[in-house]
C-alpha cells in the first residue's frame, strides 16, 4: 500500500507494478481466496492496467481500482478479526 500512494502514472517501472500486483494477488488469496471476487477483479484491473502501460494517464484510474479493493479486502478481514477476537 505504501508503495502504490506514493506513485501514479508515468512514475511505476512495469516489472516493479507487475511484481506489486503479484504481491497483492498472494495477499488477497491468503485473506479471501482465489475464487472470491475481489481477488478476481483486481486480477482484471492489474491486468488492464499493464496493458494500457504504465505511462498511460488512464493507468492512475486502475491503479486507484487495485487500491480500492485492497482497502476494501483490509477493511472487511480486520472488521472480521475483531469480531473473532
């Protein structure tokens, strides 16, 4: 998360933002599994986002998408944890 408010457009190396999805991909499946739909929607926005490049002003609005659901997923499983605990 650290890593994505600090970069947009035209700033992310295309291997650094496709090892950063890889990294919330594994993420998202310890926290609600591969078939969920979060996981499988940020699945389709990171990999839009790589094909209309990093450079592409519309890749802020994917990389925006990416964050969302990655707080939403944090949200949901903290709200969980805490009512568990």
């Amino acid at each position: 998360m650290e890593e994505a408010k600090k970069a947009s457009h035209g700033l992310w190396n295309e291997d650094d933002f496709r090892a950063w999805g890889k990294r919330a991909l594994k993420l998202l499946d310890e926290l609600c599994g591969v078939s969920n739909l979060y996981y499988t929607t940020f699945l389709k926005i990171h990999h839009e986002a790589l094909g209309v490049g990093t450079g592409d002003i519309r890749f802020g609005t994917h990389l925006s998408l990416c964050i969302s659901i990655l707080k939403s997923v944090y949200k949901e499983h903290a709200g969980e944890t805490a009512a568990h605990g």
